[in-house]
C-alpha cells in the first residue's frame, strides 16, 4: 500500500507542463494538454489540480492516475459505447482519435450533492430543468439519477447549468442524437455504479463528454475518474447521511471542501496548497487507483516529463 514518504519526495517532480519537442505548441486545458497530429490527438494528462476552474498547483502522481482510471473504465464500457483510445504510451499520455465534440458537458447525478446541493440550499428547484421537491436533504440518494447538462466554459470561464430542453432549442444538440447521448449516459453511469460497488464504493455522479466520428457517438476525454466523478465509501454512507455528517469521499471533492472553508469558492484569489495537502490528495487519488483497477501506480524515479519523453519516443511520437 503506498504511503505518505513515497509521494513526499515527488513533490518536486511533478508534471506541471509538457514541453514535447517537435510537435507544436498544446492546446492547454486546466489540466490536459493536447496535441495536434493530424487525425489524432495526443493527450497528456498533466499533475495540475484545478477546483472552481481555477488551477491551483499540481499534486504528485495525479496526471497517471487519473489516465489510468480513464484507460480502465473506457475498457469497462466499450460494450457499452465506442471511444477515442488509440494507445496508452506513457502512465499520463493517450493516444486517441480526433473526433468532433459535442458542445455539451453531461453530468449524471444519483444523489443530491456539490453544487446541486448548494444550489438547492439557496432556494433553487428548478436548476437544470428540473423540479427537485421540498425536503431534501445533503446526499440524499434521489429516486432515479438525474442528467444535468453544462456548458463547455473556455478556459478560466466556469460552466453554466443547461436544462435537457435548452440543449436542443439552443441548436446545441439536434433532438435525436441528445436522446442517444443521454441514454448512452445512463448507461455508462449503470456500469459505473456497478462495478465501484463491488469495491465498496459509490459512483455519486460523474461527467461525460461525446464527440462524433462522422455519424457515430464516441465517449472521450476522461470517465469515472476522481477529477470528473465523486466516490464515497458505501459502507460509512447511510450512517453519516442519518446523522448528518460529510461523507468519506475518494475524489476532488476533498479539495473543493478544503477551498470552501477558507472562503474560496472561484472568486478572488485561492489560498496557497500546502505539500501536506498535495500529498493527502495524492495519496487519496492513488488508493482509488488501487480500488478500482487493482493496480498502484508505478513510481519512476525520473522526474515525469523526462519519463514522458522517453515513453514518447520509444513509441514513435517523438
């Protein structure tokens, strides 16, 4: 089981940016940097940690847990739908197929929680075309899970909640295709539930993203990993829901909830991550790793861009 010592001495040596010689300058993402090669893309998943869409620093290890967990989980479905994975050549880099995205982001919710929750608490009950009734309470498993689309905010923008309706009077999404989207959805998030169950755990809610290969619906980007999803512990869930406390989470949500306490929640200035909280994150985003792939992460001990490269050219791309 990896410790707190392993991840402490890579904080110097995380992968804030890549730099790959040869192949242009990246698109950079708040914590994706992706490569233009023609029909395909190449996307490094870097360490960056971003909370309210804002970048806040990096944390060891997370750029290849999070495209492991995504490797995984796009394995896991692909009975499910089609996706871009081409070839995973480094922990943090994956190959893929360019394809047309979707302008949408889909979010499916099973309990009521994060910002639907603060939205609810404020007075909302109408937030992304829903009726949400009185009486909720913060992590309440809902009925059915719930589809709760945004916008695609550019970068340093925050996205913006969409009802189902206005994705399609918005022009975003033609009517038939957001029905295949929100059922192909659905369905992702049914494996999702089923398989983190099995490891003790509860897929909470996550987001997709969708793009076209000509006629066809790919999911891309990443899937079901702690950056895009909330995982608590299922065995703690309904006693601290009975008697009102936080629950165990397994994700990012760590980080909001960190932010939020010291008056941070996307304006203004952030505070500073100290490496104990670099580390605690690390270390939580690794142990899911091992939950649900059944694999640590492997620890190199050249610093990740020089790994990067090395991958890289080994497999052509450099």
């Amino acid at each position: 089981m990896m410790e707190k010592d392993q991840l402490r001495e890579l904080l110097g040596v995380t992968l804030q940016r890549s730099e790959l010689p040869g192949l242009g300058p990246p698109s950079r993402g708040k914590v994706r940097d992706v490569y233009d090669l023609g029909e395909r893309l190449l996307i490094v998943t870097t360490d960056r940690i971003s909370a309210f869409d804002v970048v806040l620093g990096t944390v060891p290890l997370k750029g290849q847990v999070l495209n492991t967990i995504a490797s995984h989980w796009f394995e896991q479905t692909r009975d499910i739908v089609a996706n871009h994975v081409l070839a995973v050549p480094d922990p943090a880099a994956m190959l893929v197929r360019k394809l047309q995205p979707l302008p949408v982001e889909v979010v499916v919710r099973r309990y009521i929680t994060g910002s639907l929750w603060r939205a609810y608490q404020q007075g909302e009950r109408d937030i992304y075309g829903l009726d949400l009734p009185a009486g909720l309470r913060a992590d309440q498993r809902l009925a059915e899970p719930i589809v709760t689309p945004t916008t695609k905010a550019e970068e340093g923008e925050h996205d913006a909640p969409l009802s189902p309706a206005e994705v399609i009077s918005r022009g975003l999404v033609p009517d038939s295709l957001w029905r295949q989207v929100v059922k192909t959805a659905l369905e992702l998030f049914a494996r999702g539930e089923e398989l983190a169950a099995r490891q003790g755990l509860i897929l909470v809610d996550t987001k997709y993203e969708f793009g076209l290969d000509g006629d066809r619906l790919l999911v891309m980007d990443e899937i079901h990993t702690p950056d895009s999803s909330r995982y608590w512990e299922a065995d703690s869930y309904q006693e601290l829901f009975a008697g009102g406390r936080p629950q165990r989470m397994l994700d990012k949500e760590n980080i909001r909830q960190w932010l939020i306490e010291r008056g941070f929640s996307g304006a203004g200035t952030p505070p500073a991550l100290s490496d104990e909280v670099r580390v605690d994150l690390a270390l939580t985003y690794a142990r899911l790793q091992q939950r649900l792939t059944g694999s640590e992460p492997v620890i190199d001990p050249r610093p990740a861009a020089e790994r990067l490269q090395a991958n890289l050219k080994q497999h052509g791309l450099l």
